[in-house]
C-alpha cells in the first residue's frame, strides 16, 4: 500500500471510492479516500460490481467499537471482504475465526508460546538473521532490504513450528498468494481458478505432512504444542489443527518486514531522498510509531449478529462490517499531525494489531523482530537513500513492499 499525506481537507467524489479496488493501493491514494470517509461518510455503504457490498467504517472509537464488541460484531462469517461471497470453512475451528467463548479456549493454549517470555527464546535466531540480511551494506552494495529482510518473519515463524529452512520461500509465495491473490509475482502458472484457494489447499496439504511426522516423532516446536492442546475438554482435530497452522503462518507474513520497509521509505522521502535514523530514539516510541505508520493490515471484517447502530447509521443482522485500521491510524480526532511520522508520539493508541479479543497473538514476537532489527540497522548505518522506485503489494487486505533497493553509508566506513 502506498502511504501519502493528503493535503488537510482534500477530498475524492464519494461515487468513486471501491475500497475492493486492489489497485487503489498500489496506484491510487487510499489515504484521501478515508480522510474523505473520515470527514464525510464515516459509516459508508460499498457497493461491488458482483457480489456483497459491505460497511466501511473508518473512525477510531468506531472501530474499536466493532473489534471489540464481539456479541455484536461476529468472526464466523469472515475476516476480510476477499471472504464476502462465500461461507468461512474455519469459522469455529480456527482461532482467528472463531467467537468467544471457545475463541477464549483456542487462545489460552495457543497463546503461551508467545508470552513475552516465551518469545525471547528467539533473540539470538533474530538479530543472526537480521546481521546476516545486512551485511552487505558494509561493502557498500544496493541492498534490496524487501528481499533481504522480508523473510523475517516466516523465518522466525518456521523456526517455532520446526520446519525445514528449504520450505521458507516456497512458504512465504504461498502465504502471499493467499492473501494477496491478485498480485501476479504470486500466481502460479498454469493453474486455472482461485489464487488463494490454489494456496490455502496447499498450505493444509503441507501441514497435514507435517502434523503426521509430529505425531511420530513429537518435539518441542509449536505443530507438536498443538498437537497436546486440549479445547473445550478434548484434543483438537485435525480440521482445526491445519485450521491453526494455516492461520499462524499467514499471520507470520503481515507485520515485521512491511513495518521496516514502510519506515524506511518515510524517513528517505522526509528528507529530500536522504534518510537518517534518529538520534537515541526511544526503541519502544519508535517501534509503536512505526507500527502506526505502516499498518500491515489494512482491514478486519466482521458480520453484524443482529440489528445495531454505528454512529446513527442502521447496520441490519447479517451485514459485512469492515473496520479500516489504516484510516483508524491517521484519524485525526486520536493523532495529532496523523500524516507525520513523530518516533517520539505519545501515548500512541494505534491498532495495528487490532483491539478486543482478537488482538494478534504474535505481537510480542512482531515487536522483538522489530527491536533487533531497528537496533541494528541504527547500528549499521548511518544514512541512506532510495536506489529505485518501491514496489508495492497488490492487496486490499495487507500492505507490503516487494522491492525496495536501498543505497546506503555504513557507519566507521
């Protein structure tokens, strides 16, 4: 997703927002369209040429509001608009999709591999990744710092869940197709139908392989966890063990690597093509800013359970509600100066990892790869500039940048 600050009042005609449109994020400026929503239309009915329309709703009390009330506001009938026009097979085996109170069972024996303390049994695995991604640039080499350090995070992830490194990229184009279907450097040649179904059949493909061999050769990784949780008085079966799977490596590709990319790209364009790091920046400050700045995902869904209001504005029992964290986290009614990037914004009420029962559950794990990979690349450089044009991820669901080549002065070279 492209990031622009649209001048204070601006504003695009309201009949010709399709916030569905994955190009608006890639060639478009989705950043006017929801400060024209935010100002004018901040519970606003999207229509598509085929199929369901949905609410977009685009304020921060809002969507918090729909997040966090889920006796209102259901996860079983879909998580994004790529979803409307079909019944969620997760709904009620996946955490992700699922209501409390079994979402409550699913999270409280998923969720303790990545307490805080849990997670910091991978700070040696992250800052050898981050210091290998990087090394580079010592040599004064155009780095491509997408390339080099989006695998991050599945790596990280794969790391947890024991498997093989060979099976990190494979992974992350199908985890990409999955939710970036109409970007083509993630289709697969020769196949017909579907992009993300293509993908989501084998993802589950590989982990029923995997959760066979764990049950063989049980260890101490996450697929051989999951394979000991017991929800609601019984072990999971096997729909809701690849359910999981499935939904804790997509959620591996989201968050870490668009975060940097997304900051180094402000801090370039800030200073006329020139980027500096700041000088002793609070790492915690910076690390919540960037977050609030790139917003990885760029919207949650949710189904409305019975009639309801949203600002004065009827939402019938059944209606697609989507809650725009990207345009939450530039409301100007929560941020004062919403379009800069201030590392030194506080309090910071950003959503990035949603609100309510449903917050990430890896967010301890995003901000520990964030940490070591700020500290370091602090460390390492001392400016930069943008060797090429980045390229972006065509996606209505999640932002990214695919391609950012960066030019960069070392720091003692």
């Amino acid at each position: 997703m492209r990031i622009t600050a649209p001048p204070s009042g601006a504003r695009i005609e309201i009949d010709q927002i399709n916030l569905a449109d994955t190009d608006l994020y890639t060639k478009g400026d989705a950043h006017l369209v929801w400060q024209t929503l935010r100002a004018e239309r901040p519970v606003f009915w999207q229509k598509r040429a085929t199929g369901q329309g949905f609410w977009a709703v685009t304020r921060h009390a809002d969507v918090r509001r729909i997040l966090g009330e889920h006796k209102t506001f259901s996860s079983q009938g879909g998580t994004a608009i790529a979803m409307l026009d079909r019944p969620d097979p997760a709904a009620g085996l996946m955490m992700q999709a699922t209501d409390p109170p079994r979402h409550r069972q699913f999270r409280e024996h998923l969720g303790k591999p990545f307490t805080p303390r849990a997670v910091d049994e991978y700070t040696e695995f992250i800052r050898t990744f981050v210091s290998d991604a990087i090394e580079p640039v010592r040599d004064g080499a155009v780095v491509d710092v997408a390339v080099s350090l989006g695998p991050l995070p599945m790596a990280v992830g794969a790391k947890m869940m024991g498997l093989p490194a060979a099976d990190i990229d494979p992974l992350m184009r199908l985890a990409y197709a999955s939710l970036a279907p109409d970007d083509p450097r993630y289709q697969t040649p020769g196949v017909t139908g579907p992009t993300a179904a293509y993908a989501h059949y084998e993802i589950v493909g590989y982990f029923a392989s995997r959760v066979a061999e764990c049950r063989k050769n049980p260890g101490d990784d996450l697929i051989s966890h999951l394979l000991t949780v017991e929800v609601g008085g019984r072990r999971m079966t096997d729909h809701e063990l690849l359910a999981n799977c499935l939904s804790l490596l997509l959620g591996a590709v989201v968050t870490t690597s668009h975060v940097i990319t997304a900051t180094i790209i402000a801090l370039a364009e800030a200073h006329g093509g020139e980027g500096h790091w700041p000088d002793n920046p609070s790492m915690r400050a910076m690390i919540e800013e960037a977050l609030r700045w790139s917003s990885p995902v760029t919207h949650f869904m949710r189904r409305a359970r019975h009639d309801t209001q949203i600002c004065g504005q009827k939402i019938n029992e059944g209606d697609a509600v989507t809650a725009w964290i990207a345009s939450v986290n530039r409301d100007e009614s929560t941020f004062a100066r919403a379009y800069e990037l201030d590392f030194s914004r506080a309090p910071n009420r950003h959503v990035a990892f949603g609100v309510g029962p449903h917050i990430c559950l890896g967010r301890n794990l995003a901000r520990l790869m964030l940490w070591h990979s700020f500290e370091q690349l602090i460390a390492s450089i001392e400016s930069f500039e943008l060797a090429d044009v980045p390229v972006h991820l065509v996606s209505n669901e999640i932002a990214g940048v695919v391609s950012l080549p960066v030019q960069a002065n070392c720091r003692g070279c």
